[in-house]
C-alpha cells in the first residue's frame, strides 16, 4: 500500500468512529488544507489532522506528527503548530485503534503510545494508550 491510500484508511475509520459516536463531522474542500476533518465536540468546531501508523512493535505504536512536501522540488517536513490545527485523530492500522490527542503548545514531530508495560517497568513520561484512546478521551 502507498502512503496515500493508508492515510485515506485512517481518515475513513476516523470519520467513522466520530459519526458512530454522534459528533457531527465537517470535510474541508481540497488537498492543500491543515485539517483532514471538522469535528463538532467540546461546544466548538475542532480541526483534526488524522495520522496514521501502519506496524505497531515493542508494545507500543509511533505516530509521525509532521506534513511532508519532500516529494515535491524544495520539498520540507514541518510540525503542526496550534494555531493550525486542535487535535490529532491517530489510528493504528495493525491495531485497528483510534486517539485522540490535543495539540501541543510545543510542537512535536512525533508520539509513542505504549499497549503494554515497558521492559524496564518505568512509568513516568510514558504515554499509555488508555489515556488516549479516543473514547476515553471525549467521555462519551
């Protein structure tokens, strides 16, 4: 599979968990937007960039939070500021998972969330799937 038709599966089981989940859903025209979808929840319209990982390993699934142009001549990888966009809707293929994570202030080019327990047994600055499954996320 390119690299297009798997960001268009993970944008496709995103949009449809929102709607399975009553959250109404807006599609911005184009392909030259921040924002791969609209969703209306928290009492405001939140742009979601979707982002998807294809092979989970280690226990855990790392998400590439930068927009690529580097196939394009002068091409670059840039982070998503908060200003452009309020969410992160990620999707795990393999895992057949979706997260939702609030932009950060300071930007960042990506994120693992962890499945299962490190080696090591460390728990602080480790970010636990539970904490961002989408459901658990949006209390609905």
């Amino acid at each position: 599979m390119n690299s297009k038709r798997i960001g268009n599966i993970g944008e496709a089981k995103v949009l449809a968990k929102f709607v399975e989940m009553g959250i109404p859903i807006y599609i911005p025209f184009g392909d030259d937007e921040k924002a791969d979808l609209i969703a209306e929840f928290d009492g405001k319209l939140n742009k979601i960039q979707v982002k998807t990982s294809i092979k989970s390993k280690n226990g855990c699934s790392i998400f590439d939070l930068t927009s690529s142009t580097v196939h394009r001549t002068n091409g670059e990888r840039r982070k998503y500021l908060n200003s452009e966009i309020d969410y992160f809707a990620l999707y795990s293929l393999d895992r057949d998972k979706i997260y939702l994570m609030k932009v950060p202030d300071n930007p960042m080019s990506a994120i693992t969330i962890r499945f299962e327990d490190t080696k090591s047994g460390m728990k602080s600055r480790v970010n636990y799937e539970s904490d961002f499954l989408i459901e658990n996320v949006l209390k609905i």
